[in-house]
C-alpha cells in the first residue's frame, strides 16, 4: 500500500493533485511522499506545474499525469472495417481513422495496416512516436484474454492462436492487450456513453452476436476469456439452423445480421449484410422491419435469462443491427420484461449505445490507459528501472 503505484492511482483518479493532499490521504511523511511523486516524474508519468490556487502564500504546484509524452493506442477490428484512435492516458480522443479493412486477410496483413495508422495518427497528433505506450485491441472472436490469441475465430481465418502482441512488441518497446471486441464495446460505453451503470450488459449484434459484462464496475471475462458468448446460446425451436461454430440453432445463426440478410435474400429482397438490412428498415421496408423485431424477441428471450441470473441495471444495445434500433429494441424489450422477474427489471434499462460506430476503438484504448495506470504494472516497471533501486535505498 502506498506504494508509486498507488501514488499515481490518486494522482490519476483526481483524488490528490498536489504533495500536501497526497501526504493527507495515505498518512505518509512528507519525505516519502516526495520521493514517491519525484520516482513517478522521473518515470515520466507525472508531471508538476505551478498551476494552484494561492491561500495567501506561495501556490502549491499541482501534479498531474504527463499526457503530452504518454499515449495509447485503441484498435477496434470487424469484420470489414477497422477504427484506430490516439489516445492520451488522460482518456482524450487526439486522432483516429476508420478504413474498409477485410479481416480475412489474415494477421500480417491486417496488422501490417494498423502499424501503418498509427504512424500516421501519431504524426497528425504530433507526437513522438515513443509515446504510445501500449496498444488496446479488439477483435471479432474468441480471445484468451492472457496471451492475447485468438482461439478458434470463426470468421477470422489464419488468426487462431496467432500472437498478436509479439507482432508489435517485436517491433516497439510497448505493451499490447488484446480482447473480445464486445469486451472493447462494453468498456467504451461504462466510460465514454451516458451509461453509469456498474452492472451492464452490452450486446452487440452485428454478423455475429455477443455480450460484455460490466459486474461491480469491472469488466468480467471468466476464467479464460469467454464470458458473454451469447451468440451461441441455442434458440428454441431454431435447431435446423446450421451455424457457422458446426452447432444448430445458436443465436447468431437466427437474429445475427448475416441471417438476417440471407432471410431477406430468400425472399426476393436485395441484402448483402446487416447494413443493407438496416438500410432497408431505415427505408420502411416491412419484410425487414417484422425480421428486425422478431430477431430483437429471439435476443431477448436469452437475455431474459442472463438478466433473471445476473439483475444488471443495463441493457446496451449496439453493433450494425442497433442503427435499427427502434424495431429491435422494441423486440428486445418486449421478451426480456415478459420472460424477466419483475425485481429483476424493476429498474432496468434497455438503450441504444451513447459511443456510435467509436466505442469499440475508446474502449480498447481504455483497455491499453487501465494498463499503463495499473499501480502493479508502474510498480513492476519501477523496479526494472535503474533509478528503482536508489528509490527503494530511500524509503
């Protein structure tokens, strides 16, 4: 307790700006807190300005985290587009880019892109690029979430078990997480949306479907990184449905965007993905919109389930699908209300996303600043630092 870390963390959270507040709060003597504050500036992650307000004598200096030097990286893949975002570690957006960007071709190609948009989002932020720290990513599949691979993607061929944090750190001394991109999404909406909810259940329902779950204000992954799957959850009544996982009847293969399109096509209807569907009920098509609302009933009745077992206080909707958000919310909310305990939805919101098409890349960037934050990482990155051992001979 007490340690650097844990200095920064008040530093960082604006619970203490200047050395007399962090002398207050932790209890510790002054001298120790100058030498906890002066390690974090000379790390580089602290700064001190003369900047305070005067009571009558001379200002106090304020601390603050050095944005200017410290940057992350957000990187939010689909399956046909990427969105990369600069990021200082204060949370603010510097830059970023959206390109079309096929998640078929493979990891070195993919990522041989997001290499490039960083160099250049680094440049028009004007930025060394030293200052990226770390790099957030999310992808459109399973992630073990501590090695960073992809295990077993359906839709990304050539990625399973791909190291995707050894392509970047090859290359640059910094650090890479890599996660579901629902995961990304969920974070993104807890931090950038309207939502402050400290239990929440974002969904998003885009080729595919799945969930992030937000318990207790932390992003919650289980045991290897598969939490909120929910995609392959099986409807009832559904089981002649080939999904693409080699099961019937899941989720996905019923209200995901790419069903929906096919159904569409079966009909006569012109849809080559979940966006020509949202652009069909944007245009009162009627076809789309009964389908729409039917697969926001067929997502419901599983979210039914998960809001009986886990009462969260939010329902956030977002992916492709969301744009249509009035007939598949309406669907949505219908299932989940009749099929729900009435404690359980007491309260309970179910809302479009506040963060558009730029949560999933604020979240993952939000993954890479928790990182860089983290009073365990800046500990341990202290003690591996030269100047750690003539702070530990201080204390």
């Amino acid at each position: 307790m007490n340690s650097p870390g844990d200095v920064l963390g008040l530093i960082s959270r604006g619970d203490a700006d200047t050395r007399a507040e962090l002398a207050r709060l932790t209890g510790m003597a002054r001298s120790t807190v100058a030498q906890r504050v002066d390690t974090l500036i000379a790390y580089g992650i602290v700064e001190e300005r003369d900047s305070g307000a005067s009571t009558g004598g001379r200002p106090p200096r304020v601390l603050r985290l050095d944005t200017d030097d410290n940057c992350v990286l957000g990187v939010d893949l689909g399956a046909t587009h990427s969105r990369v975002a600069l990021m200082d570690v204060g949370g603010a957006l510097l830059a970023d880019r959206e390109d079309p960007l096929h998640i078929t071709e493979g990891p070195e190609r993919v990522l041989g892109r997001i290499d490039e948009r960083m160099h250049e989002l680094v440049a028009a932020a004007e930025r060394p690029l030293h200052a990226v720290k770390a790099i957030g990513i999310g992808v459109p599949g399973p992630v073990e979430f501590a090695t960073g691979r992809p295990v077993n993607p359906p839709i990304m061929p050539g990625w399973h078990e791909y190291a995707v944090p050894e392509y970047f750190t090859a290359r640059y001394p910094l650090d890479v997480l890599v996660d579901n991109d629902v995961n990304a999404l969920a974070l993104g909406e807890v931090r950038h949306g309207a939502t402050a909810a400290g239990d929440l259940l974002f969904v998003k329902v885009g080729t595919g479907i799945g969930c992030g779950i937000i318990a207790g204000d932390r992003l919650h992954r289980g045991a290897q990184g598969s939490a909120g799957d929910i995609g392959h959850i099986r409807v009832p009544g559904s089981e002649a449905v080939q999904c693409r996982c080699g099961n019937t009847g899941c989720l996905e293969a019923v209200a995901g965007g790419a069903a929906l399109a096919a159904r569409l096509r079966a009909a006569g209807v012109a849809a080559a993905d979940g966006r020509a569907v949202v652009e069909l009920v944007d245009r009162g098509d009627p076809l789309a919109v009964r389908l729409v609302r039917e697969a926001g009933r067929d997502i419901g009745d599983v979210l039914a389930g998960l809001v009986n077992f886990f009462n969260p206080e939010a329902i956030v909707v977002g992916g492709v699908l969301a744009r249509a958000h009035e007939p598949l919310l309406a669907g949505v909310r219908e299932a989940v209300y009749q099929r729900s305990l009435p404690l359980a939805t007491h309260r309970l919101t179910v809302v479009p996303t506040a963060t558009g098409e730029a949560g999933g890349a604020l979240g993952a960037g939000r993954l890479a600043i928790d990182h860089v934050l983290d009073p365990a990482h800046v500990d341990t990155a202290l003690a591996a630092t030269p100047a750690a051992g003539a702070t530990a001979a201080a204390r």
